[in-house]
C-alpha cells in the first residue's frame, strides 16, 4: 500500500518512512503495566498515545495486531537486576498473595483503559502464562554461547555483542535512568552490564511464584518476559515496540540484545518512546509520592477523557507539565466542543468532496510522526468551515476513532465531561468561579491577604471550596 507515514525512530534517531515488514500489515508490541499498584497518570500517558498510534495506523488502512505483556512475576524496582521485587513488594503492603495482588491491579489497569478509551490490545499475556517458552530462550542462548550460568543464576553476557548500547545517543545519566535505586554489585556477572535471564539463586526468601528448570527452581528476569511473549505471537520479525523512555535503558537495550541473539537477525525496525509526564518538580512517580491516578482525578470532579485530551495537545516526544490550571482551561475547551458537536444540524446529504479533503488532512497531521495536536485543529476546522452539519458531524465521528474523545455522544456527555472546571456548574457561575480565583490570586501577589481571605469566604458562601495546591488553585462544589 502507499506509504504515508513518517515515525520518529529511537533506534536510527530520525524520523523515517514506515514501511511494515510486510505490506499493509502491522505488528506491534507494547511494554504492559507491572501489576502491583493502581497505574498514575504518567505511566498512562504512554498508554494513551500508543493506542493513539495504532488507531492512526488502522485510519490509514494498515492491518494492525497489537501485542501487550503483563509483568506479574520478575520485575524489580530497580528495573534491572536488584532492588526490591515490585510483585512481592506490593503483596507485602496489602498481605495478600502475589497472585490476587496481579488479579487486582490488572483489572484495575483496564478499568482505567476504558475509562480513557484505551483499546485493549490483540493479544493481553501475563508472563506467568509462558514460562516454557522464557526457560526455551535461555537454554537457546546458551547453546549459543551468549549467556552463561553463576552463582545459580542465567546471565546474558554483553560482551559477546559487538554493539550492545544500540541507543547510544543517549548520554551516560540517560542510560542509568532506569537503574534508580542505589544497587550493590553483582558479583557473579563478568561485566558490569550483563544481565539475568533466570534466577534461581535470590535474596526474596518470600518469592512465591517459583518454576523447575534445567538450572533449578526459580523464575525468570523481567528483560526476556517482553522478548519471549513478543516472539510468541509476532513471530521473528516485528515492525514497532513502543514503551516510555524510561524503558530504553536497561529494558529495550536488553531485549534487543537478547533477542538478537537468540534469534540470528535483526528483530524490530521501529522503536516508539513516549516521554515523561512532569510536575513542576520533575518527573511524575510512584516512587516519588506523586501518585496521581484517574480515580483521583474523577474524585476531584475531572471526567478522564478531559486528561486524554490533556495529552492529545501535546506531541509524544515532548515533556509534558501537569498542572490543574491548564486541566481546567482542557475540561472547559472540552466541554464546548463537545456541546458546539452536539447542536450540528445532522440532517442533510454528505458532501463526499469536501469529506474528502478533510480525511486527507487529519490523516497526514497523524502521518507526521503522530502529531495530535495538529489532528485535533483539523477538527476545529472542520467545524468552522461552511459545510453542512452532516458533512461536519460524519467528519468528527470518523477522526474521534482516533482521537477516542466520544465527541460525538452529545451535549449530556459534555456536562458529565466537563471536569473541574464546570464542576458540576453552569457556564455562569464557572466563569464566576474562575474570576475570583483570578482575583485572589492577585490580591496574594500584593500581599493583600485579608482581601485573598475575604474572596476564599465569599466562594465557601456560595458552596465553593477552593484549595492551594503545588500546581495550582484546585475547587469544588460542596
């Protein structure tokens, strides 16, 4: 088929021409949650924009199987070789067993996907489902003289690779970004960036989920769980993994790597990064205590699909702030899309032309390496243009398959939708609302603080609550 997209790729550090192993098909695999806490929003950042990414190659008319892991044994909070286990971890803080612990964050993780319009992928396989085909692996790697066994354990020696650092334009501290945790050193390895591929010997005398192998009871590191499971039902060649950039080092490096190795050839073409959901502090972690979820942005009066569009406004590639401001100044732009959708007049013929062009334009906005913020200004044109009102709502409800907005559920939705900043308001008082927060928010500057008081009680007076927060002046109705 045509070619029409262009991808930014981590591996060649350009944007580049897609062009699928094979013609008008796709496969594409996902690096999935580590089910041991609810999934904060930065993590489902990267989830939004792949989902965006595989509606935008199914828009295009490529044939797209998606493939996504679930890490439910093997990950620790180092993501490389040491640290805490971040399965048990979590099964220590609720005192339950590893396995209700997977159960419940899973469902969770996907109750938050569908509250976001994520589409669950193809294939959803939790690495405890494919042991035989990890332990496979390793023993194909050591046949192959790149892994070796020490101390009880299956390394992966890197030295055997004559590039091993694939994403070598990321600086030294880059690298390191995804060992977080202050790590004493692994004996047993021959270099210092070798890594497991099965652990038989651990310090987790409570590791409950335990497998026999040719090297004894034990289970396998997190790197060769992405690449077995990816493997299994891609197949020896893929066309794009897609992961955050924390993934890059060690993650992504190491399953090249692994992969690679076992395989003979070259494994995947195209690596898609999403970057880091940031604070004005930084970065946005659990580990950090930031630990922002949807459920949370739901009790603070903020549909979820007003945090995708959050997203949506920015390119993937960029850091994106959080801030409650800018949220707000999000759920009112959404609500009155939403609301402007719903008055179209829906009656008339389609302009089949004029469709057309409108088609071409969203789809080349998306072409240019998943750039959503000029697809979602296309929509804004659509709805300025002289078009009837069919033409323009047939156009919204084909680009919001992408966009995954439901712009085109109605002026109901739109109320429900419109998150803090309409708070369960009308147009009035919201406007109302925000003026006097504008207006404290002086009178503070000039260190008027009995004036900033008198506007906190005049809101309390008419069943608003206001609330100084890091990112901003948070309200509610009460």
């Amino acid at each position: 088929m045509e070619n029409k997209f262009q991808l930014f790729n981590t591996l060649t550090r350009k944007v580049e021409p897609f062009v699928p192993n094979e013609d008008g098909k796709v496969k594409m695999y996902t690096c999935g949650p580590t089910v041991y806490h609810f999934a904060h929003i930065g993590n489902l950042r990267s989830y939004i924009m792949e989902d965006v990414l595989e509606k935008s190659l199914r828009f295009a008319g490529y044939d797209v199987k998606r493939v996504m892991n679930i890490t439910d044994v093997g990950h620790l909070s180092s993501d490389a070789d040491t640290g805490e286990d971040k399965m048990l971890k979590g099964a220590k803080r609720e005192n339950k067993s590893v396995m209700e612990i997977a159960k419940f964050y899973t469902d969770a993780f996907f109750s938050d996907c569908g509250k976001l319009n994520i589409k669950t992928p193809d294939v959803v396989e939790p690495a405890t489902n494919c042991i035989s085909e990890f332990i496979h692996m390793v023993e194909v790697l050591l046949e192959k003289g790149y892994a070796y066994e020490a101390g009880g354990n299956i390394y992966f020696d890197t030295a055997k690779l004559d590039d091993y650092y694939v994403f070598s334009s990321q600086s030294e501290k880059e690298l390191l970004v995804g060992v977080r945790d202050d790590v004493e050193q692994d004996e047993n390895k021959k270099n210092k960036s070798d890594f497991v591929l099965w652990f038989t010997k651990s310090k987790f005398d409570a590791q409950e989920l335990k497998w026999d192998s040719p090297w004894g009871v034990g289970y396998p590191g997190w790197h060769i769980e992405c690449s077995g499971i990816s493997i299994k039902h891609l197949g020896e060649y893929m066309d794009i993994h897609c992961g955050g950039v924390d993934n890059i080092f060690p993650h992504h490096t190491n399953e090249i790597a692994q992969s690679e190795a076992y395989l003979g050839h070259k494994w995947c073409n195209y690596w898609f990064h999403v970057h880091h959901l940031n604070d004005r502090s930084g970065k946005m972690s659990k580990s950090k205590g930031d630990f922002l979820t949807v459920s949370l942005l739901e009790e603070k009066g903020y549909h979820p699909l007003v945090y995708r569009m959050f997203c949506l406004q920015s390119h993937y590639r960029k850091p994106l702030e959080f801030s409650y401001e800018v949220l707000d100044q999000v759920a009112a732009a959404y609500q009155k899309l939403v609301k402007r959708i719903a008055g179209l007049d829906k009656n008339g013929e389609i302009d089949v032309a004029k469709k057309a062009v409108y088609h071409e334009k969203f789809l080349e906005a998306l072409a240019n390496d998943i750039n959503t913020s000029s697809a979602l200004t296309v929509v804004y044109d659509v709805l300025k243009d002289d078009m009837n009102g069919a033409t323009k709502y047939a156009l919204v409800e084909e680009m919001d398959y992408v966009l995954g907005l439901n712009l085109t559920t109605g002026e109901a939705e739109a109320g429900k939708a419109a998150g803090t900043a309409a708070g369960g308001a009308d147009d009035e008082l919201t406007a109302f609302i925000l003026a006097k927060i504008e207006e404290r928010k002086e009178a503070k500057k000039a260190k008027d603080f009995a004036k900033a008081d008198a506007i906190r009680e005049e809101l309390l007076a008419k069943g608003v609550a206001i609330k100084d927060t890091r990112e901003g002046v948070v309200w509610e109705l009460v």
